[in-house]
C-alpha cells in the first residue's frame, strides 16, 4: 500500500510539472509576441517623456 501512495505522488508531480511547463511556453508565446512587445514598448516611451512636475 506504501508503494502505491509513492508512486500516486510521483504521477501527480510529473503531470504537474508538465502542466507548468506548458503553462510557461504559453506565456513565453504571449508576452513575445509582436502585439504585446509594442504594448510595452509605448508604455515605457510614454512614461520616460512624461514630464516631472
């Protein structure tokens, strides 16, 4: 029965970790995509010409 219980949690931590793996591929997809660099990109211009009061 001990064994069962090991080998249970040594699944769920693959699956998990493959989920997590696939979950960051997605996000890595996202964020370097074109829309989102731009996105960015004019953020950071507009908050650097923003005048000091």
């Amino acid at each position: 029965m001990r064994h069962r219980c090991k080998a249970a949690t040594s699944a769920e931590y693959a699956i998990g970790t493959i989920a997590a793996a696939a979950f960051g591929a997605v996000l890595y997809t996202v964020v370097t995509g074109d829309s989102i660099v731009s996105a960015l990109t004019n953020i950071i211009d507009k908050a650097l010409k923003t005048p000091v009061k």
